[in-house]
C-alpha cells in the first residue's frame, strides 16, 4: 500500500503503522454514505416523534387551560349566586308575612340590607361613595354636574348615587356633583 492511499494528512512512517494501515480495510465512501444516511434518517425520525409529542403536549396543557378558566368563571358565578340567596329568602320571607307594620318593614328592609352588604362584600365588591371635599378621581367618578362652592375646585360636593367597583375594577363610578373650578 502506498503512502498516498492510507492517509493523505499523516503518512505512515513506522512498519507498525504501515502494517496497521494494511491491515485495515479499504473504506467504501458509497458505504460510509449510505450508514451515514441511515443513522440521520434515525436521528430525523427521532426528532420528528419528539416534535409531535412536543406539539400534544402543548395541545393538551392549552385545552387543560381553557377548562379551567370556564370552570373558574362558572364556579365564581356560582359562589356570588350562592351567596346572594339568604337576601333573596329575607325578601320572600318579609313579603309572605300578612298584616306587617311600618316598623315592621322598616327593620326588615335594613337587615335585608345589612345581609345584602355582607353578600357584596364577600364577592369583592366595594362600595365607591367619596366623602364631600374628596378630589374628583374621573377613573372611579362621574361628574354629574358642577356647581359653585366654598370648597377647593375639582373636589366632591356631593355623592348623587355609589358607585362600586370590584377587584380594583370599577363596575360603575359614582355619580357626583364637584365644584366649578375657580
């Protein structure tokens, strides 16, 4: 074997290395090739597989999502539902009782009230009612009207209907009267 076939880069220089380069048998490039070929299309199908599974897995966590935010609004719903029906039972319960007073209507309404109030609270909902003097928030406010006043301009003069808000969001702003700026 000559020096030119066994190896172009470092040419065997010892009998030791000239025997081992005989030794060795003469490398097929068509076959080097075609293992090459198959050891990546092994590797590509590998990956492939990992891919799909990759893809299900996000599929599936996506779904998983979506079906616990619809159960999360369904139950929340439920929750202030549930929480809402002893007003609803103090209501049926005052309107069922013949002969009823003023007084007796009076008291009734008021705990009717107070149990409405908890109800709310519970759920988050937050009562926005600003006292008079209190800055004009256009964020948790609405100006009904201006009017003329002793009081610092842009302020409340007073609160025409509450507004509330829930979880930092307001569901309706309170309705005010503020002063006329100066």
């Amino acid at each position: 074997m000559s020096e030119a076939t066994s190896n172009p880069n470092h040419p065997p220089q010892s009998e030791e290395e000239l025997a081992a380069a005989a030794a060795m048998p003469p490398t097929d490039p068509l076959a080097d090739a075609q293992a090459e070929l198959l050891n990546l299309k092994a590797q590509n199908a590998d990956l492939a597989d990992q891919y799909l599974r990759a893809q299900a897995d996000v599929q599936n966590a996506r779904r998983r999502a979506d079906d616990e935010i619809a159960k999360a609004r369904k139950f929340a719903v439920e929750a202030f539902a549930e929480s809402l029906l002893p007003v609803l039972d103090s209501l049926e319960a005052g309107l069922a009782i013949p002969n009823v007073t003023i007084e007796q209507i009076r008291e009734g309404s008021e705990a009717t009230l107070r149990q409405l109030k908890r109800a709310l609270e519970r759920n988050k909902v937050v009562e926005i009612a600003p006292a008079a003097g209190t800055k004009f928030d256009p964020h948790h406010h609405q100006a009904i009207s201006v009017v003329p006043a002793a009081q610092e301009p842009n302020t409340v003069v007073t609160v025409l209907q509450k507004g509330y808000s829930i979880a930092e969001r307001v569901l309706r702003p309170a309705l005010v009267t503020v002063t006329a700026p100066k």
